[in-house]
C-alpha cells in the first residue's frame, strides 16, 4: 500500500494536535480530541515549506495551504470521528500542500519529489526514531504485535490476518483510507509515498524484527501485505 504502515500511520496522525473543522465545530472544536489532530502536521508543513522555498514564499504557500485545507476540512462530516482524525492530521494536510504547489505553477513532477521528500523526513525524524528506541527493548516482537494490533482497530482498513505467533506476524490490507481518499481526491500517485514509509520505518529498525513484503495497493498491488518475523526469517539464517 504505501506508506505509513497502519500503524504508523496512526502515530502520525494521532500523535498530531488538530485544529476543528469549521463544518461541524460542536464535534470538533480546537478543545475536543479530534479537533487536535493536525497542528504539529501542519507545524511540520509550514517549517519545510519555509526551509525550502525562503521565508516570504515558503509563508505564502502555506497560507495557500491553509486556505485549501480548510476547503477540505468542510468535506470531512459524514465520516467516523476515527477517520476524521486520520483526515485532519495525515491526509488533508498532505493533499492540500501538493494541489497548492501545482496550482502555484509547480510541475506534477517536481510536486511529487517534494513530497516525497517532505513525507520521508517527517517519518525518520520521528516514527521511526520512536520505533528504533522501542526495538532495543529485548521483548520488542511482543511489544510490537500488541501496538500493531490496537493501531489496526477501528474503520479505517479492512484486514485479514494471516499469522500471530511467537516468531510471525503477518498480515494483509485490502482497503485502506489512504488510498481510497488520495484516490477520490485526484491524487492516487501520493498513496505510494505512504507505502514507502512503511520501509523507512521498518527496514533494519530492530534486530529483534525483520520486515519483508511483496504488494502494496500504492504501487498498484490489489493489496498491502506485512510480515514482521521475530529476528531472523524461519529457513535464514
């Protein structure tokens, strides 16, 4: 699929504060949990935005920016406050910075690097710091599966699981809100940017993990598949 592994995906958006949509402000004001999912994204947007472009036009697209995802936000009712969060925090804001540096005069081409750029240097200075500071701990496989599994709770993906044992841990995703939103949006090509966070985050992080997959709906998979394996590979060596 893409990206930020579920979980991941989760540390990003609900580890974000969020700022409310203006449609539905009774359910999420700037005071209530999901009306805190967005802020340290959009803090992130607005210092690359700034280290990228200069003060004067990296401020000016991100009030581009801003303007466009308050656009967004409107369209957010209607779904589940899980996924109201995952919208504020994560997809909007992403969606909304991309469009704004095309209708600014910036190529499709040259929109993406940046984006991928962007993306990948929010998910190393902090997922996989945080994954790479758990997997030290001697019991982190266990510690893994349990913070994997809560992440993937909820109406956000639908998941089969394959196996969940001491030395496994492997599943697939075939619908996901990322994808499925970045597609309804315009804009499927930012779907593979996600899944390849999951390999930033968990390529060598530990070595009490090994991460291996083979599809990924970003890439054009028919779904995302993750297996996690306790050290090394069952067969390697």
């Amino acid at each position: 699929m893409r990206s930020f592994t579920p979980f991941s995906r989760k540390v990003w958006a609900g580890a974000c504060e969020t700022g409310g949509s203006p449609a539905r402000k009774e359910v999420f004001s700037a005071e209530s949990p999901q009306g805190k999912a967005g802020q340290g994204m959009k803090k992130f947007i607005k210092t690359y935005l700034i280290d990228e472009f200069g003060k004067r036009e990296g401020e000016s697209l991100d009030e581009k920016a801003e303007q466009k995802l308050a656009q967004l936000n409107n369209n957010a009712p209607g779904k589940s406050k899980t996924q109201q969060r995952y919208l504020m925090g994560s997809i909007f804001p992403v969606i909304s910075v991309y469009q704004t540096f095309q209708q600014s005069g910036m190529t499709k081409e040259k929109a993406i690097i940046h984006m991928e750029k962007m993306i990948g240097e929010n998910t190393r200075n902090h997922t996989r710091k945080m994954w790479e500071m758990l997997g030290k701990l001697p019991f982190f496989f266990s510690l893994f599966k349990l913070m994997f599994r809560k992440g993937l709770t909820g109406d956000s993906w639908d998941v089969s699981w394959v196996a969940d044992n001491k030395t496994n841990f492997e599943f697939e995703i075939h619908r996901c809100l990322w994808h499925d939103m970045f597609k309804e949006y315009g804009c499927p090509e930012l779907c593979a940017i996600f899944c390849h966070n999951d390999e930033i985050n968990f390529t060598d992080v530990s070595k009490y993990l090994k991460f291996y997959r083979e599809n990924s709906l970003g890439y054009g998979g028919a779904y995302c598949d993750f297996h996690f394996y306790a050290k090394e590979r069952p067969g390697e060596k």
